[in-house]
C-alpha cells in the first residue's frame, strides 16, 4: 500500500514519532513517505508555507503536536485546505507534553477526526503520546502497533 505519513512538528518530537511508524511500515513492505506540512506564524494568524498533497495515496496518517490544548493552528489550517479523502484509510496520531489525554489530546483528535468527515473519511485509529511520560516509549510502540493492520 502506499502510504503517505503527514506530519506538522514544530520541535520534533511528533517527527521522531513519525520516522519509526516510517520504519515499521517500510518494513512490513509497503510504500512510505514522510511528508512535513510547514507554517509561518501563530494561532489564527497562521500560514501554511508547505500542504503536502494527500491524493497520491491509499492511506494517510496525519500527525500534529497539541498546541494550547488543542490541535497545533497550523495542522487545522492545513486540514482545512486538503483535498477529498473518501476511499482512503485515514488515520492520525498527537504528541503532547502534558501526561493526561484531556490535556488536549483528546480535544485535538476530535478536531482531526471531524476535519477528516468534512473531507470524506472516518478516522480508523488514533494514538497520543505524552513526552513527559514515563510511559513515553510504551506510548510510542502503541503508536507503532496501531498501523500494522494497515
Ligand atoms: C505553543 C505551544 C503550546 C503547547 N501547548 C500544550 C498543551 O496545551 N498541552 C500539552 O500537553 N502540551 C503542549 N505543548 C507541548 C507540545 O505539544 C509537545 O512538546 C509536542 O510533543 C511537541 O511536538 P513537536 O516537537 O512535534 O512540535 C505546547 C507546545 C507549544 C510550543
């Protein structure tokens, strides 16, 4: 399957992330690439510099960081602006500072999946990480495990 992994990271972290779902994928045979969505600016005010293009691929996973308890500004701008995804397999995975999923994990998965239904597609599954966890790296393999069904 070829398989697009979009992701806005300010920092890395949610980078990090995508490059070992990259891995994992790569290694069970399909076709990945990593695509960075890149933006200029803050909150509402924020422009997107770079919108990868979603229609060359049968399945998406879009990954952000939590921003203000919500999903990051520049990924709800990009999600906003993306073409139709109907007959895709549509997943997506946040990264958080904070330990707890209603610190803005939970917020920011609902606002993705909802953005995703406006465009044609039911998110599949949905993972967070919290950075600050001890758990981080258990996190992370969940994040991993939740697309070899892919
Ligand atoms: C402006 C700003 C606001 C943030 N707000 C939150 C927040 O509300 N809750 C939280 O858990 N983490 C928050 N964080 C932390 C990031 O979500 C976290 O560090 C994330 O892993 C960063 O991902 P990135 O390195 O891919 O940009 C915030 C970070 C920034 C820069």
């Amino acid at each position: 399957m070829n398989i697009g992994i979009i992701v806005y990271s300010q920092t890395g972290n949610t980078l990090s992330v995508a490059e070992r779902v990259e891995k994992a994928l790569g290694e069970a045979g399909h076709t990945v690439r990593i695509e960075r969505v890149e933006a200029e600016g803050e909150g509402p005010e924020v422009r997107i510099t770079s919108a990868p293009d979603v229609t060359p691929y049968d399945a998406v996973i879009f990954a952000s960081p939590i921003q203000a308890f919500s999903l990051a500004a520049a990924t709800k701008k990009y999600l906003s602006g993306i073409s139709d995804l109907s007959g895709k397999k549509v997943y997506c995975f946040v990264t958080q500072h904070l330990k707890k999923d209603w610190m803005g994990g939970n917020r920011a998965i609902k606002q993705i999946r909802a953005a995703c239904r406006k465009k044609g597609a039911d998110i599949i599954s949905n993972g967070i990480v919290h950075w600050s966890s001890d758990l981080r790296e258990k996190q992370i393999d969940v994040v991993v495990g939740l697309f070899r069904a892919i």
